[in-house]
C-alpha cells in the first residue's frame, strides 16, 4: 500500500478511486494499518527508539512537530533520509530526558558511533557526550555560517536605519527651508548650479546606479547572502556602490565570505586550525561585537568545529529530514493525532 512507503495523505487517493477520503483515513487508522496493535503505542507521544537503526555516523537535532511542542531526533546519516534512518524521537530537548531514552539502546551499539553532527546547543552536547562517549562531535559548520549572515545583515540594517532618519531629517529641513523662503532672497540653485523651483519636493541624492543610499541598502540583502560568482551583472555594481559608500559592510562581507570558504577547502584538521586562527585576527581587527562574540564561541568549541574537515560531515542530513517532517505534517494540514503521526512516521522512516 503507497500509505505504507510514500508521506501521503489518504485524502489523495479521492480522485483517483473514487473513494470518501476522510471514510479511508478512518479505515487505515483503525483497521488496515494495524495502528491499533502497535506495540510502542503507550509511550509512542514521550519516547520511541529503534536500536537496529544505529550507525557509525549519527546526527541529532530538534524539530517542531505540532502546536510548539518540541521533539529530539536521533537519525542514522548513513541512511540518507530514508526508511531505517530514525533512531530515536524524544518529546522535549531535555538532556536527562534523552539520555534516558537513549541508554535503551546496548551500550554495545553506542559504542560503535564513531561521530556525531550537532548544533551548538549544550543540551544536545551533553547527550551525545554521555551516551556516545567514544564518538567524535562535529560542530555543523553551515550554523557558524548562518551567525556570520546574520551579524553581516544586522550590519546593513543598522546603516539602513541611520540613512532612513537622516532622509527623514534631510526632508523636514528642506521642508522648512521652503516655508521660511521668501521672494527676496534671490536665486536657489542646488550643487550643480541648476534653479530650484519655489514649490519644488524633497528628493534624496541618487547614486550612479539610479538608486537613493536607502534604496541601495535594502536591495542589497539578497547579494550580501551570495558568494559573488552569483551574482548578477546589475548585483555586481551595486555591489561595488555598496562596498564604496559603507566600508564596513565590505569588511563584514569580506569575513563572512572568507570562512565559508574556509570550509570549502580540501585540507587537514591542522591547516584548517591554521585557517581559522588567521580569520580570528581579522575579526579583531575589524572590531565589530557581533563578529566578536562569534568568533569567541566558535574559539570556545574549536575543536569539535575542525572535527568537520576528518569527515567533512554537517548536520545537512538532519535539517533535511525535519524539512520532511515539516512537510508531511502540512500535507495533512495539520496533527489531530500525534500518535498516529508518529506512527506514520516510523512507519516511512524507521
């Protein structure tokens, strides 16, 4: 039955049998998928694990299912996403919780796990530390990437702010210069020696490119989220625009940039230290808090971060099956029963 193997609704299958959807749902939850006989059911809601799902290469991660309430998944990398890779769901991020859960599995099995993929939560930390003690953590290297985006953004944003208030003071000023003028006080020319009309608006200065400071800055978030062999001809001048009015938005780039490519490079742990330990400078220099503060926390966990050039492993696979879950979920437009979608679940998954 494709309900068996595919995340489908059985709504979807109205059209092509002519059949009541919601009669069918009704039917394959209480007669034909044998929901009701499933032996986990008691616990299904706070704890499921599949110890023959271990690997040597696992990923944990959180993940919303419905209505806020969030989940901790355990997931074998080596399956791809596909059925066999759950190893554990776990309600809440609690790390007594997991760990728990997670000593169910043989302790044999554990110590076989030769590396996990995590974020920075020191929740997730400790549990892979206690029931994988000979595992080798690797920090994901896309969520160092993704703090340096965003202090980069806020970076932008905060010229942005300063340019729109200072339009803003620039227009009333020109405001009250209109309505002060008199018929006496002789010609009114702008910097290029052209009349201003008596009754003439407010308009802000234009860049090269047609575009006002502001306009600049906030067309300017999409290219600052690309490496530039991305960009565009027309993202490409503005870019040079952008880099020349606010050089620190050019420095910020250059930072970011320059450790994603980092990350890029075919090289050992040692040279990627090397590498790293270089881009640290720079961020001192620049002097920036935001960056600052990254840089300090990635110092803090350098080691399990460099453990990403030994596999060259990320937290990718895990990201990738909560957009499943996500997915599945809107599919049914919602969780009436969350057991039974967890059911569903291990049912596809595990």
């Amino acid at each position: 039955m494709r309900l068996e193997t595919l995340p489908i609704t059985a709504r979807s299958f109205e059209n092509d049998y002519h059949i009541n959807g919601d009669n069918f749902e009704k039917a394959y939850k209480n007669h034909l998928s044998g929901f009701r006989e499933w032996t986990e059911l008691d616990h299904a809601e706070e704890w499921l694990v599949f110890p023959d799902n271990i690997g040597p290469h696992v990923s944990i991660d959180e993940t919303c299912l419905s209505t806020g309430e969030v989940y901790t998944i355990v997931c074998n990398k080596d399956a791809h996403g596909r059925k066999g890779c759950i190893i554990a769901i776990i309600k809440g991020t609690k790390a007594k919780d997991a760990i728990s859960v997670l000593s169910k599995i043989p302790e044999s099995l554990r110590m076989n796990v030769v590396e996990v993929t995590l974020d920075f939560s020191e929740s997730m930390h400790s549990i892979v530390e206690t029931c994988f003690p000979k595992a080798m953590l690797t920090l994901d290297r896309f969520h160092h990437q993704q703090f340096c985006l965003e202090a980069l953004q806020e970076v932008r944003r905060e010229y942005r702010r300063e340019q729109m208030t200072k339009d803003a003071n620039d227009r009333e000023e020109h405001r009250l210069r209109m309505k002060e003028r008199t018929k006496n006080d002789g010609p009114w020319v702008d910097e290029d020696g052209h009349a201003i009309r008596r009754n003439a608006k407010f308009s802000p200065k234009r860049l090269e490119n047609e575009e006002t400071r502001a306009e600049l800055l906030a067309r300017s978030k999409a290219l600052l989220m690309m490496s530039p062999d991305k960009w565009t001809e027309t993202q490409k001048e503005r870019s040079e625009i952008l880099f020349r009015e606010f050089p620190d938005i050019k420095t910020a780039f250059t930072l970011t940039h320059s450790l994603r490519m980092i990350f890029s490079q075919r090289c050992s742990k040692e040279q990627g230290a090397l590498s790293l330990r270089s881009w640290y400078s720079k961020v001192a220099e620049f002097g920036n808090k935001a960056f600052n503060d990254i840089a300090a926390a990635m110092y803090d966990r350098e080691d399990e971060i460099l453990n990403y050039f030994v596999f060259r492993s990320t937290n990718a696979s895990a990201e990738s099956f909560n957009a499943k879950v996500k997915h599945f979920r809107a599919q049914l437009r919602g969780i009436i029963d969350k057991k039974f979608f967890l059911f569903r679940l291990t049912r596809l998954y595990a």
